[in-house]
C-alpha cells in the first residue's frame, strides 16, 4: 500500500508543478522596455474604461477598471506592447487582500 502512494505521488507531483506556472502570466519584459503607465491609461480610457488602478504585478501591469454600464475589467497587461493577455477572475484578485 506505501508503495502504491509513493508511486501515485511520483506519478502526480509533475502535473500538480504545472498547474500554478500555468495560471500565473509572469512578464519578462526589460524595465527600459516599459511604456509609462498613462500610455496604458490613454488606451483604456479611449476603448471607455475608467481606469481605478494599474500597478506593476509579476513584470505586468495589473489593472483595474469599469465602464459606465457597470462592467468591470480586471486583467494583466504586457508593459512593453500594452496587449492584455491574461484576464483575472475575482478570485485572483481576492488572493492579493
């Protein structure tokens, strides 16, 4: 019976490994690469997002925002190309409080 938990274990730890390095997009972006936060701001704000916050998180910038309809954004942005890649449940969010 140990053996069959022991090999069980061996068998599951490198799935287990993957999961977390899956879920959490980490940038890798050169600082000196970085657009300034207010050329994130500009593009939101022109797509009609009222911007709450951007911050850095992981080498990304995380930020939060909503429209005037009620719906809410919530997502990571690659600081040198200010494409959004990856979006964060509430859940996420709620792990940072």
């Amino acid at each position: 019976m140990k053996f069959k938990c022991v090999a069980a274990i061996l068998f599951l730890s490198p799935c287990l490994g993957a999961v977390p390095a899956a879920a959490d997009q980490v940038c890798s972006v050169p600082l000196s690469d970085w657009q300034p936060r207010q050329a994130l701001q500009k593009k939101l704000e022109a797509d009609g997002w009222t911007v709450l916050s951007i911050r850095s998180d992981d080498g990304c910038y995380k930020v939060k925002a909503m429209r005037a309809g009620g719906d809410h954004l919530k997502a990571k942005y690659d600081p040198a190309s200010l494409e959004r890649i990856q979006p964060m449940s509430q859940d996420d969010d709620d792990r940072h409080h």
